[in-house]
C-alpha cells in the first residue's frame, strides 16, 4: 500500500513538472500579446493651432495633440528656453512648418534630445516657391495642393509611429481630403470666371494661393499705382489689388478695386483659411 502511494506521488509531481514545461510559454506568449494588441498613446506637439487642427484630422479623439502658439508675431519672436526642450524632447511628434515661418526652428531642433521623439517638416515634398530677390516664400500652407502635401506629411508619420492603427489613420485623411475637395469644387466655376480680372500683388505673401486659382496676376513694382497700372496697360476697370487682411495697405489704392484675404490667421484651420480667401475672391465673380 505504500508502494502504491509513493508511486503515485511521483507520478503526480511528473506530471505537474510537464504541465508547468509546457504551460509557461504560452502564459508568456498570452502575454506578449497583449502587449502588442495594446493601443499606443502618442503625444504629439505642433507650432501652432493650425497645424493641430491638421493633427486633429488624423487622429480625431485617439492620441493626445498639443500647440504651442497661436499668433504669428509669438511665432516669429520665439525664444526657447531649456524647459521647453525638455518638454517637446519627451514628447512621440514634434510637427513644425519647416521654413523660415518659425525662424528658430532649425536651432531649436539642433537641441533637442532626439531620443525616441519624431520631428516632421511638413514643407517635405512641397516646391517652395522664392520672391523676385530669392528669398523664401513660408506660406506654402495656403496653397490648395501645398495643403494637401502637409496633410499628408502628418497622416504618414502619424501611421508610423502607430502601425496598428494604420487604417484608421488612412481613412481619417481620406475623409479629409475628399470634404476638402468638394469644398473648393463648390467654388470652381466662379473662379474660373475670374480671368477677366488682373489681380495686382504688393508681394508675394499669396502666390500659392493665386497659383493654385491660376488667378491673373501681377506684382506692384517701385511705381505708384496708377503709373503701375497705365505702364502695363491694364484696364483699370478691370483691377482688384489684393491686400493683406492683418497688415492693411500702405499704398493709395484711392479709385481701384481691393480685396483681402489673410495670408495666416491662426484661430483657423488652414483648410478653413484657404477656403474663406476662395470664398472671398468668388464674390467677384459674374456668374
């Protein structure tokens, strides 16, 4: 009776050897899955508030997305502090425009800790378009495709930094895009109409966007208007200067058309900014 007790005591503790053998690997791979089913979190920085209302677009509520400026002038007159880069440097994104409209970005990046954050140019595969004197024009994002480009530029790093998502992230933009496109078809054949005009320039603060209308321009030399206007032979019933709508004109532009739209305006989305400056010039249309 004892040899029987025994023998089945071994046999017990055998058996529950190999169950512990063969059951701990697939505890661990029950694990590891988890892991890697596991929605990542990202925090994202940007500029400023359009860039975030871009980031919004991808992301919706999944993630968390945060801004540092509003105003162009905060922008332009930045000066970082090591409190900030160790902030943005723990941060999954850092998203900025990637010209001279943050004229501290390339000092700034220098610096931070590059770690395991990203840092996106959204310019990456847009034509930069320069002035008369070679200087770089930044406001690419008021171009139609030049918008579309930095849309994408987001939606891309974005989905590498969370592969998982991929397709989620996919159709966001795609919405995006496409909601984007009928806005501004709405708009086409009014513009269209436009080419009877000459639109005057004073710089070239909106040449992605009347690039992107095929608008009729031209920009104002050193003379004043109206020799501007007699020299080139243009109809002067047929001009409408174009003015800054933050910076006003400096020029008299007594007896000429004038029209403003915002090169920047940081309140509103760059979609919503471009789509007002159509709406804007669609008034002059005929039809």
């Amino acid at each position: 009776m004892k040899k029987i007790t025994f023998a089945m005591v071994i046999i017990t503790i055998a058996l529950s050897f190999g169950m512990s053998v063969f059951s701990s690997p697939l505890l661990a791979n029950t694990d590891n899955s988890r892991i890697e089913n596991r929605d990542k979190y990202l925090n994202i920085m940007t500029v400023n508030k359009p860039q975030y209302d871009m980031v919004k677009k991808i992301i919706k509520e999944k993630n968390n997305v945060e801004y540092m400026f509003t105003n162009q002038k905060d922008i332009s007159e930045f000066k970082y502090s090591e409190d900030v880069l160790n902030n943005i440097s723990n941060m999954d994104l850092f998203i900025y425009s990637g010209t001279s409209f943050e004229p501290w970005s390339k000092s700034f990046i220098d610096e931070l800790k590059k770690g395991n954050l990203g840092i996106i140019n959204l310019a990456r595969g847009v034509r930069l378009l320069d002035d008369v004197h070679n200087k770089e024009n930044p406001c690419y994002f008021e171009g139609i495709e030049e918008y579309k480009i930095a849309l994408y530029n987001v939606k891309a790093a974005i989905q590498d930094r969370d592969p998982q998502n991929r397709d989620y992230y996919e159709e966001n933009y795609n919405d995006a895009i496409k909601e984007f496109d009928g806005n501004i078809k709405k708009y086409e054949d009014k513009i269209k109409s436009l080419n009877e005009y000459k639109f005057i320039t004073l710089n070239n603060d909106f040449d992605y966007l009347t690039k992107s209308l095929n608008l009729n321009t031209i920009q104002l030399d050193n003379h004043e208007i109206t020799e501007f206007v007699k020299i080139n032979n243009i109809d002067p019933k047929k001009v409408i200067i174009i003015v800054d709508g933050e910076q006003g004109t400096k020029i008299n532009v007594a007896g000429y058309s004038t029209i403003n739209l915002w090169k920047y305006y940081g309140k509103m989305s760059f979609d919503d900014l471009i789509l007002w400056n159509v709406n804007e010039l669609s008034k002059w249309s005929k039809n």
